[in-house]
C-alpha cells in the first residue's frame, strides 16, 4: 500500500507562474517531510523539507506547506523558471530521524513552458 | 562540497552475473541507503545501514545483499543478477534528522 502518493504524474506551468504540487501521506508516524528534484540520468538533489511541528517552511522561490490533519503537503514554485522542469519527489520519514530511510511518491514530472 | 559517488554510470552485464556496485561518502555520515529508481513506481528502497557492519532490509530486498564494512562506503550485491534487476540504482547517505544526499546513479542493464 501506497504511503506518500503524489497523484498528478505530470504537470505543466507556463514561465513566470506558480507551480503547485501536491503529495498525501498515509502514515500518520511521519513527522519530517522532504522534496527532492531530480533530472534524467542524474540522483535526486535535496530541495526543502519541513518538520511536522511547523505549517510552512520557505526558501527562496520554494515554499512548502504542511496540514497535518489532512495528511497533506504542497509544494509552491514562485515564479517558475524553464530550470524548474524535472521530476520533484515528495518524501517523509518516521520518527526514527531517517534512519530507516525515506518513503518516496512517485514522482511528479513538472515541464516550466516559455 | 558534500559528496557521494558511485563507482560506475552505467552497467552491463549477464543474466546470471554476480555484480557489486559500490558507494563512498566523504561526510562521515551515519546512515547509508540503497534505493532503486524505476519508471511510475518512484524511489523504492532496497537495503539500508545506520552503522559500520550493521544493516537492515527495506521495501524490496529480494534478490539483493549489502557489505557495510567501513563507516564511508556502502556495497550493494546483486547475487545472480536478473532482467527484472535492470534498473536505476541510487545510493544514499544521512545523520539523525537531515536529509540525505544522493549520489548520480547506476544504471544498470542486465541482458
């Protein structure tokens, strides 16, 4: 069973406007969130993450966003630049810091159009 | 600059092959990870390692075993390496409570 989904396998935003990508968790022990951008033929690079004792965390363009109660987080782009396109991974972990490793969605593909 | 590298781009090999895929971090971190990347099915993880000599079963280790015998390099075997094997492998490292960094990756085809 499936315990991070993100639903929209793609997503396309035109230049300059706000990308939004969603992800839902099933395991309510998860407690620390994380987005990972990642390019073809290349690992996954770190982009934000939030601990579920905040709502929102933000860095530079990225801002992520965490309703616990919905089990729901999101990811905002703004303004979305033609760099921003590839796959964004959401991920969390349990409580033990990470250590067991993280549980990843499937990915969504963003595609930024001039 | 925090690293960590895999020892090759990209593999081939035989159905039938023992292969080794070899990671190294150069931040003294405490956990290792060895995930595989497949299209539409995300990162799912294989083994993974929070001390020298220790190491745990993840989601999909069938098929699969790990050597953690230093602190700095994580070594995944594929014993008899199968088609349904092919497949983007990446390694991992982390302390308690940060993210983990990611190496390149290992393409690995088995014909």
């Amino acid at each position: 069973d499936q315990q991070v989904k993100q639903n929209s396998p793609s997503l396309s935003v035109q230049e300059g406007r706000i990308s939004i990508l969603n992800c839902d968790y099933t395991n309510s022990m998860f407690d620390y969130f994380l987005w990972y951008k990642k390019y073809p033929a290349e690992g996954p690079t770190f982009l934000i993450s939030i601990s579920s004792i905040k709502d929102k965390n933000e860095d530079g363009r990225f801002t992520v966003f965490l309703n616990k109660s919905a089990k729901h987080l999101s990811l905002h782009i703004v303004p979305s630049q033609p760099g921003d396109s590839a796959v964004y991974f959401c991920a969390a972990s349990g409580s033990g810091g990470g250590a067991d490793g993280l549980t990843f969605g499937k990915g969504t593909h963003l595609i930024i159009q001039p | 600059d925090v690293k960590v590298t895999q020892s090759s781009r990209y593999l081939v090999k035989r159905t039938g092959e023992k292969v080794f895929l070899e990671c190294v971090q150069d931040m003294d971190h405490e956990n290792m990870f060895w995930y595989r990347q497949d299209p539409g099915l995300g990162l799912r993880l294989i083994y993974f390692s929070y001390d020298v000599k220790m190491k745990e079963k993840g989601d999909i280790p069938e098929g699969y075993s790990v050597s953690r015998e230093k602190k700095e390099r994580f070594s995944l075997i594929l014993e008899s390496a199968s088609t349904n094997q092919t497949s983007m492998y990446l390694c991992a490292s982390s302390n308690m409570n940060t993210e983990a960094f990611f190496g390149q990756g290992t393409r690995l085809t088995v014909v």
